[in-house]
C-alpha cells in the first residue's frame, strides 16, 4: 500500500500490511473479478517471542494520536528522522523511522543522508528501527535489493540493537529474504477483506496462507515475519475501491490465522491508523464501533496479553 499520501501522512510511514477460518470460494468475490486463495494451507509456526514480547504499531500516525494508540497498548511510532518527532515520543513508546521507497521509487533519503541519521539516531534509546523499504518489487526493479542490503548492513553495523525492517506483498520475495539482504524482520501485508468496499460475508482467509506459503519458499524465517494486520476499508478512499472493513467477527478470524502461523511474533504492525485519501479510508483510528466496526477494542485486549 503506497504510503506516500503527503496531504493525510505528512511524516510518517506506511505501509504497508491478513485470518482463521478454512479457504472458501463464494459467489460474491467471484462476480468482483477477485478469485480467492484455494491452494493448500500454510503449516503451524512456532512462537518467535517470549510473552509480552511482541511490539505493536499502528501506522500513519502524527504526535496528537500518542495517547490514544498507548491507551490501545500500542508501543510504536513511525515518524521521520527528525530531532523534534524523536524527542516528541511519549515514554514508553519507542520509534521506527520511516526512511525508505515505497515499490521501485526513490527513496525518503538519499544513501549520504541515510548515513547521516543513522549517525545521528543510531544509539538513540527511543529508536527501535528503521523502516527501510514498503513492497519493494525487485521482479521491476532489481537494484531495489542491492539498495536494501546496502541500508541494512549499514544499520547492523552503526546502529546496535536496532531493527531493520520492510515489508512484502506478493511480488517476487526471494531476492529480499533476511539472507540475502540482511534486513532483521519482514512484514507480510495480504488483506483478506477483498473484493468490494461494502463488508461482504466472508473475507479471503486463505491469503494470509498463500503468502505466508510464498515467504517459506523465499526463505523467509517464520521468527523474522512481521504480520500486517488489515484495520482499513476503502469506502470512503479516493484511489483504490477494493477493500473493506473486516467486521469484528471477520477481524477476529484475521487474528487467530495469523496466531496459528506466526505465533507471538517479534513485531505486529496494523494498517492503517491514520488515513490515506489515495488507499485506506476508513482506517483503525475510525474504527470504535457505531458507524464502523470496534476493532479498537479487540486490539486493546490483544495488545494487553
């Protein structure tokens, strides 16, 4: 999901990137053109963290979210790096810092002024990693992976316990597994919930099966997958009209796949909080019940375990 949508997320990152029951074909996706996920089902994984170990993030947020998303046990901020936003971080929540492209685009800092921030917030306490690219598709743009690899070596040696991170969609992963370009973890971002903007009575499980399934062929290590939640719609977006809202029991199925397939994961991103006028609309930060589905507070008592 291109995070570059300035006018809704001035600074921040993206995203990019989800389910439980069994893999369904049904009438209604098949009359939207979207043909859902009916290959086999991705094994068990094992738990990558000890309890309570998990991060959490809700992208595409500003400062005046802060207290809100640590009230939903939310404790990650993506920001810039810039001195004002870092110090802006509230104790207790610590920043990924969005320095990356978004696809085969160029990315937020050049390779001189990357060098410069990690210099500069390498060591820095409330920095937890930095967000390096989102859905890079090396099948359209090789370079992408040599790029990555430069950048996330040069944090493995200048920036000591902090993370390098992107995040995948369902182009070619092998050139970006964590052996080939170094990065520490992988977001996946299928979004089950596809095919209408209206909430239809089954979302496509079986994605979040399908890439997980991609992932383990590219040698992606199940302890370095990032899951991305799908907390957006796109009934009131001005791009794309694919998606929408998972309904609390829909988001629940969401949650209890990737539970079964990535078990405690080291890092657990939801997109979108804030909104994207081009991609996500209405997004988590909506999402308290009445007009929208509650999935503030199923993501409250998750992020509270």
């Amino acid at each position: 999901m291109d995070i570059r949508d300035v006018p809704v997320k001035v600074w921040a990152v993206a995203g990019a990137l989800l389910l439980s029951a069994g893999v369904l074909l049904y009438a209604q996706h098949r009359s939207s053109g979207y043909e859902p996920y009916d290959g086999p089902l991705a094994t068990p994984g094992t738990p990558a963290a000890k309890p309570g170990e998990t991060r959490r993030i809700a992208l595409n947020t500003q400062p005046s979210d802060y207290p809100r998303l640590q009230a939903l046990g939310y404790d990650l901020v993506d920001v810039k790096p810039d001195a004002s936003l870092v110090a802006g971080v509230p104790a207790g929540m610590r920043a990924l810092l969005w320095v990356g492209n978004f696809t085969c685009g160029d990315f937020e800092l050049g390779f001189e002024d990357f060098q410069k921030a990690v210099q500069r917030f390498g060591r820095d306490p409330k920095v937890y990693g930095w967000y390096l690219s989102d859905e890079p598709n090396p099948g359209e743009c090789p370079e992408v992976a040599k790029e990555i690899r430069r950048r996330a070596e040069y944090v493995r040696r200048h920036a000591p316990g902090q993370v390098s991170f992107i995040s995948l969609t369902d182009w070619p992963m092998k050139p970006l597994a964590p052996g080939r370009v170094g990065v520490d973890l992988i977001g996946l971002d299928p979004y089950p919930c596809k095919g209408s903007t209206k909430a239809e009575d089954r979302c496509d499980i079986g994605a979040i099966d399908r890439m997980v399934r991609m992932a383990d062929e590219a040698g992606i290590p199940r302890a370095k997958v990032a899951p991305v939640l799908q907390t957006f719609g796109q009934s009131c977006s001005n791009g794309d009209k694919k998606y929408w809202m998972p309904t609390q029991d829909q988001f629940k199925q969401i949650l209890a796949r990737w539970d079964r397939l990535t078990p405690r994961p080291p890092l657990e991103i939801s997109y979108s909080w804030g909104r994207q006028h081009e991609w996500a609309c209405p997004t988590l930060a909506d999402a308290s019940g009445g007009a929208h589905p509650d999935l503030q507070s199923i993501m409250k008592a998750r992020n509270s375990q």
